[in-house]
C-alpha cells in the first residue's frame, strides 16, 4: 500500500493523526509528515483515517493498480 497526502490541501485537522499515529505525524503546529508506504498490517487505520480527513487530501494506492481515497 501507498499513501500519498495533497501538502497543499491538507489543512492540519489532524484527523488522520489520531487515528493513525504510527503512520501520520504532526510536525510542529501544521506541519504534516507521513510514512508513504506502511506495512499491509496497517490498511484498516489508513483507510479510516483517509475517510476522517475532512479535506479528503489522502489518497491510498492498493498497489494493484486501483487507487482509492476518502469516501465521498
């Protein structure tokens, strides 16, 4: 699995920190920093977090060509 984040859209709600914190960390007060290719293990609190962010700026690529991002 990989993660990709919109930098430019994100706004640092912080959703996807709470509900992923091994995956996305907040540097300082906005700055977001995530770890891009996490281990299968993890996809539940990825998902869950990319359908909490409320600027929809995660996107998840499965890595077998389909590429999903938060639930409208």
């Amino acid at each position: 699995m990989r993660i990709v984040v919109d930098l430019n859209r994100c706004q640092g709600y912080a959703q996807c920190v709470y509900l992923a914190h091994e995956i996305f960390k907040l540097n300082g007060a906005e700055a977001l920093t995530y770890e891009p290719n996490p281990d299968d293990a993890r996809r539940l609190q990825v998902e869950r977090a990319a359908a909490a962010c409320p600027v929809q700026a995660i996107m998840i690529d499965r890595l077998d060509g389909a590429e999903r991002g938060a639930p409208s």
